[in-house]
C-alpha cells in the first residue's frame, strides 16, 4: 500500500527545498481504482494569465459536457505559486485537483510526491509525441508525474531599421551574433545614450546559460544520483567568457536587471506608469536586439491607441543562430501539469486531463501562441515569422537541470549573483569554481 504524503512532509519539503535542503521522496498515491458513482467538482490552477479566457471557458464547458461535473479554474500569480503550492498541495480539504507548474519548478515537486504517478495516461495523452524534455523534468525513477502544458522558447526581436542603418545583417552563427551586437554598438547609428546593441542583465541568467549551452557546456551533471555543478568545464567558461565580452562591449543593460520587460528598450518609447496609471518616466530606443519568450511580440511594436502594433518595416525577429549555424540552444519556457496526490476527485482530474491532452485543446494553445506539448499539433502554430522563430529555436531547446534540489538553486539567488559578477567583468575561472562549490549541495538537497 502507497503512504499518503503528509501535510508536514510537503511543507517541510518544499520550504527546505527553497532553501536548498529538501527530504527524501515520498511515495504518490495512485489514481482511485472504481469510477466516481457521481459527478465531481475539481479545481484547476493556473499559473499566471498565459491560458486565455477563451481556453479557460473550453475547459470548463467540456470538461462539464463530458463528466457532469464543474470545473473551477483559479488562476495564481507566479510569484506566489511556489508557496500556495507548498500550503496547498499536502491538505486534502483545500488542495487544487490539478495544477500548472513552472518546469524548473516541476522536479522539487515530484520528488516530494507532491503529484499523483500517471504513468498509466502517458501514452493516451500522446506518450513519446510530447515534448521530451519537459516530459524528463516530471519524472521521477521512470514514472510520470507532470507533464508538459504547453513551452514557450526564446528568440531574438531585432530592430530592422537600426541594423540597416549600422549597416549588418541578420547573423548566421553565434561568432556572427558575438561580433554583429558589439558592431551595432559602437556605431550606434540613432547616436543615443546608454544605447545596447544587445540589451542583456547583469543578473539575466535565464538567457545568459544559451552561451554555455551553445559551446557544449551545461549547468550540471549527473552520476549514479549525485548531481554536481558544472560552470567551471572547460565547455561552459568558453561560453561565459563570450556572453562577459558582449556585456563589455554591447551592453549598457544594470548589472542589477534580470529577464524582466527587456522589450521596454526596443520599441521607440513606452510610458511608464504606476499602480494608479500615473505617468513616473519614460523610455526610449535604447537596445536594436533583446532576447525574450515569443509571446513578448504582443508588447513590442508602433504605440497606437496605447497599444503596441507590430511593424515588419521596423521590426523583426530570428532565433540565436549556434556555432553550427543551426539554432543555439536556449533555454526553454513553459509549464508542467499534473495531479495533486491529495486530491479526493482523482477520477475527475485525470478526466480534465484528457481533455488538456486533447487534439482540441492543443490546436487552442498553438493558435493562441502558446507552444503545443504535442508535436502533432505543433502546426497549429501558424506559418508568420513569430511562429517559425518560436519552432525553431524550440527545436534545439534545453531545460535546467532535473535536480531535486534546483527549486532550492533558484530560490537562493546564486545564479543572479554570479552572473551578476561576470557581467562585471570577474574572473571567470575563479568564480566558476567558487561557485560550483556553492550549488553542488543544493543541487542534491533531498
């Protein structure tokens, strides 16, 4: 017979694993055996406002069409989630029956038993058609326990008018971006202040590691179980000593600023205002390429009616081109979904399930933009040059490391502080070291 996981269990697991010191896992409990004798209520969260309404309504009306029951979809701010999951989850009474999770987020997770095992749905719910490694970061000792909701890869949005008139191209291969970026910069033809070439944070880490990955370098590594960091390989140096050269000589982005809103300095000016839409500044053309997820188009292009309205003139993106001339690696977005193991209506979520995994639904995330988790309907996509940047840069994607401790990485701020500290032109060598040695533990906190 499977334990059930107990409310101290997750909470003391998860509150450690943001700490970098999480429990051993404890075992799921498996789907009920008989089918429910009548309907059942279940509540979706969703993370973040990414899943339009017009998907939210589909959901729930199937879901209703199909089983009799109501679906309640609460929709969680991403800053919060971590913590509402960890108070959540353990608690039968008031756990959500189903539940979206960032993929860095899903590992701590699963290896807490936060999530029932699904094993058995795979491959109805399209087996070895979704994408992989999303499909890796909710396994735990070969068993499925999240899945893939949907990915979101990263791309270049460039302005055309300004590499014109710097007088390049769209590069071809990494070398080529390296050198294009730093080339925009120094001619900085619109003569502007603080002016980027590319336009990357100090504490960017999220797009920085493509670097590492695009020279053979990872995060980490593992063997017979034991995770150990890797920034200082051989690999992953060569990387970071091109991204601390693009910093220098490309980048006037703070060393303070992270992957937030970098599309403020590409557009041609955006008001800034506050919680009471009270005007607090102003900015201007200060970047001609940022790297950002795909749906960062909807807030990039000509202000019209406080609106932004995409100009192909002005306009345009490309995915970070590798040393191979292929698509750079880059670090892929998205989430993970899956089952709470404490949920009474276990029969309900993996209805709700289905329908997620449905021909239907995954057609609705595509044509909304949102990267389908089967590649079946990746077609649904479209064919505009967002959608072929989006497959393209997906195609050769990486997640971070599925290390039960890397909720705890994240949690720290390590990686903000060392890149932080490469951004400011630190010994690279020696920070990697230093710094390997700080995350190895968390990253084998159980």
């Amino acid at each position: 017979m499977k334990k059930m996981l107990s409310a101290a269990a997750l909470v003391t697991a998860s509150a450690l694993a943001l700490t970098g010191c999480a429990p051993a896992p404890a075992a799921s409990v498996p789907p009920s055996q008989s089918a429910s004798a009548t309907p059942q209520n279940i509540t979706l969260w969703v993370a973040g406002g990414d899943t339009p309404k017009e998907l939210r309504e589909y959901l729930a009306t199937t879901y209703k069409a199909k089983t009799g029951g109501t679906l309640t979809i609460e929709e969680q701010a991403w800053g919060d989630l971590v913590t509402k999951l960890t108070t959540a989850l353990p608690d039968a009474n008031n756990t959500p029956d189903v539940v979206e999770v960032g993929n860095t987020q899903s590992p701590t997770f699963t290896n807490v038993g936060a999530f029932s095992d699904i094993s058995d749905l795979y491959a109805e719910l399209g087996g070895d058609k979704l994408l992989q490694s999303f499909v890796e970061v909710g396994k735990v000792d070969g068993k499925n326990f999240t899945l893939p909701y949907y990915f979101g890869s990263r791309y270049m949005f460039y302005r055309k008018d300004v590499y014109k008139a710097a007088g390049v191209e769209v590069p071809k291969t990494l070398d080529e971006f390296n050198a294009t970026v730093k080339t925009i910069a120094e001619k900085n033809p619109n003569k502007i202040k603080d002016f980027s070439g590319f336009f990357i944070g100090g504490q960017d880490w999220r797009n920085g590691i493509s670097w590492i990955f695009a020279n053979g370098g990872d995060l980490a590594k593992v063997d017979g179980g034991q995770w150990t960091s890797t920034l200082s390989d051989p690999n992953s140096i060569k990387g970071l000593t091109q991204l601390q050269e693009i910093q220098k000589a490309a980048s006037r982005a703070p060393k303070t600023a992270k992957d937030e809103s970098p599309w403020l300095y590409i557009n041609d000016s955006d008001v800034i205002t506050d919680a009471d839409k009270k005007v607090t500044g102003k900015t201007s053309l200060a970047a001609a390429t940022i790297m950002a997820p795909g749906w960062a188009h909807w807030s990039i292009g000509d202000l019209k009616d406080d609106k932004r309205v995409w100009n192909d003139e002005k306009f345009g993106v490309y995915p970070l081109p590798g040393n191979d001339g292929k698509p750079a690696p880059v670090f892929a977005g998205g989430s993970n979904i899956g089952i709470s193991a404490t949920s009474k209506n276990q029969e309900g979520a993996r209805e709700l399930m289905k329908i997620i995994f449905s021909h239907e639904y995954q057609q609705m995330l595509g044509k909304n933009g949102l990267g389908p988790a089967n590649s079946d309907d990746v077609s649904a996509l479209g064919t505009d040059e967002f959608a072929q940047a989006l497959i393209a840069s997906a195609s050769n994607s990486k997640l971070t490391p599925a290390a039960p401790g890397w909720a705890g990485v994240e949690a720290s701020g390590k990686l903000e502080e060392f890149f932080a500290k490469v951004a400011d032109g630190g010994d690279i060598a020696a920070l990697s070291k230093e710094y390997d040695a700080l995350l190895t533990p968390l990253l084998n906190a159980k």
